[in-house]
C-alpha cells in the first residue's frame, strides 16, 4: 500500500515528477547539461527573489549547512538555537572547528529581533545562523524583522530555509540573506539528494581568505564551474530533472502566490483544528508555522498507537521530535499536499483516537 507522508519530510511526489526523473542521462560536462543548469538556477532565483549565485549540491541540506560554516566564519560565530536543527546547526559549526556561541531559547520559541540584536551586541560575531523554519517545533521566525536588525552589524546572514523554500516566501535579496540553503525533500516535494543556496558576492569574496574550507563544499569550488554551467563534481541528473520539471510547475503553473496561499490555508486549517479538538500549539500562534505544526498532546493521546493504526489506513504521522518524542505530534502540510487531503487525514486521528 502506498501511504501518504504526513511528516515533516521526505514528501510525496507527484507522478508526474518521477516521470520527468526518468530521461536517460547526460554527460555533465556537455552542452544539454549547461541548459539544463542555467533553466533550473534561473528558476531557483526566481523562486528565492535573489538575484544571486544559487549553487546545486549533491547533498542532503545539512551539508550546506556545513558549507555555511565552513565558508564564512572566520572569527566567531553565533548560532541562534530554539530547536533541533538550529541547535544543530551550533554542533556542525563547533565540528568545523570554529568559534562559536549559541543563543539558546527554549524549543518553542520565536527568536526575536530584539534577542538577536542584544546577543550580536555582546561579542564581536561575523556571522549568524538562523533557521527560519524550526521544523522540530513548527516555529517560524520573524525574519524580516530579524533582517532589519542584521544589517546594523558586520555578520554574513546564514539563513536555513529547509522546511519553508517553496512553501513560504523567503525573499533573500530583500531580507540581505548571505547564504539561503534548502534541501528539496520538503516543501518543494521531490525525491530527497538535492541542496541548493544562494551566496552573495560579499559571502564569496569572504570566503576566498577564510581557511580549510576543505573541498566538497569549497564556494570557491562551486564558483568555478557554476561560471561554466556545471556542477563540480558529477551531478546528481535525474534529480535535477525532476527539480527542474518542479520548479516549471510551481512557478508557472500553480504560481508562487497561490502556492503561498495554499501553504497558508493548510496551517489555518489545521492551527484551527487545533483549538477545536481541545489540543494546543507548541508555539505561540503568531509565529506558527505553515507547513508544519507542533501540536502540545495536551488530551493525553496515546501516539505510539495512533502512528500505528494510522499507518493501516495508509498514513504515515510524525510524532516530536528528538527529546519532544511523547510530548507533542507534527502535522506537516508542506509540498504538493491539498487542504481537502489534509481534511481527510485530521479527521482519522479524530476517529483513531476517539476525539470530538
Ligand atoms: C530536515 C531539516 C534539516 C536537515 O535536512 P537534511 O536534508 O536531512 O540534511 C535541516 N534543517 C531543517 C530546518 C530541516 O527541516
């Protein structure tokens, strides 16, 4: 039976998207693998408002996070953490060996641009990392307030859009965003091996006198053959089909702001399903996330079971996360996911877990 993916990652893919996948391959170092490269980059822009380099990565997203790091920290880092992959992101960038501090909140909660602004005040960073879509607890940050704060300081803004590239706007250029990273697992639904980021021109001259930044996830590298319309090492081509198949799809057939939209309807339905059944959001309402929710099992429900029964009937549920695992749940609506599917789904939990 296939089941349909109600977890904050990997999505369902459309047919349609696999079907795309299965041209035979190319050669990457020949001229119909440049057109397919400079198609799907002028897409990527278009879907990240930059007007940057986007570079595509053999990789799921944590090695750009890695990239970020190793990059563009030269002398100290701060790393904003109010959840798992923020938290770590602090890990990855101290593995590197750099210098870094983290501006620890608690898992929940929204890092503010006040916060921000008084943790940058302390210490001489020069660079920052946010990530805006806290997946492991459905917070998303306020990141145009944030990038207002940002600018004051000499920092390169290492922004994490994994869960919400394609799902909600990120306007890179707009909110002075230095390296934008995203998988495409997530909100962009495809087979998950791909991660793209845009770099600024002020990341890519950094990180020219920054050391070891090793060689895999080298910008200097990238930068190379991304001049050629290539990808330095051998490129992952069926994946980059159906990105590119995706990208034509979003962008031109459903459109960016209707697949805001769509994204926006999905967290309001479910955010509003919440207060009904008499659970509670993790965060506070206004920094709830669109493509997914945190939901507080205030009503004690048994989730082990309920995963269980629920993958019966042919749907796949996400508990917390990490440490969170039997305090709350997480409702993804997230990718090419539909408001009447999501209906359908939050109505077996009711009926499984004997609700309302
Ligand atoms: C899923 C996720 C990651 C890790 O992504 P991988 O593609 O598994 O490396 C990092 N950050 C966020 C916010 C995520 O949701």
């Amino acid at each position: 039976m296939d089941r349909k993916l109600f977890i904050p990652g990997p999505t369902d893919v459309s047919p349609d998207v696999y079907e795309a996948m299965s041209k035979p391959m190319i050669g990457h170092r020949g001229k119909d693998f440049s057109v397919l490269f400079e198609e799907t980059v002028d897409k990527l822009k278009k879907l990240m408002y930059t007007r940057n380099r986007v570079y595509i990565s053999t990789s799921s997203s944590t090695g750009l996070m890695e990239a970020a790091v190793r990059n563009c920290v030269k002398n100290k880092c701060l790393n904003v953490g109010n959840g798992a992959f923020s938290c770590k992101w602090h890990d990855i960038t101290k593995a590197n060996g750099k210098e870094a501090d983290i501006l620890s909140l608690e898992w929940g909660e929204a890092p503010t641009a006040e916060l921000i602004d008084e943790a940058l005040s302390k210490d001489n960073y020069d660079a920052l990392t946010l990530v805006h879509n806290e997946t492991s607890t459905g917070v998303t940050a306020p990141i145009e307030e944030i990038a207002e704060v940002v600018r004051d300081y000499d920092v390169s803004f290492l922004v994490d859009t994994v869960s919400s590239m394609g799902g909600i706007r990120v306007e890179v250029d707009k909110y002075g965003i230095d390296v934008c990273l995203f998988g495409v697992q997530k909100a962009l639904a495809l087979p998950s091996g791909l991660a793209c980021c845009s770099v600024s021109e002020e990341a890519l001259e950094k990180s020219r006198n920054v050391e070891d930044r090793g060689y895999y996830f080298d910008f200097q590298v990238f930068e190379k053959y991304y001049n050629k319309k290539q990808t330095p090492t051998t490129a992952a081509i069926s994946l980059l089909r159906g990105l590119d198949y995706q990208l034509d799809k979003i962008i031109n057939r459903e459109g960016l702001e209707n697949r805001f939209r769509r994204h926006r309807e999905m967290g309001e339905l479910t955010r509003k399903w919440v207060g009904e059944t008499g659970f509670e959001l993790l965060p506070e309402e206004r920094y709830a996330s669109n493509t997914v929710t945190c939901v507080k099992n205030t009503l004690g429900v048994d989730c082990e079971s309920l995963q269980k029964r629920l993958y019966d009937r042919g749907y796949v549920f996400s508990n917390g996360y990490g440490r969170m695992k039997n305090d709350n749940f997480r409702i993804a609506h997230m990718g090419d996911r539909q408001p009447g599917e999501l209906s359908e789904y939050l109505a077996v939990i009711e009926e499984l877990a004997g609700l309302g």
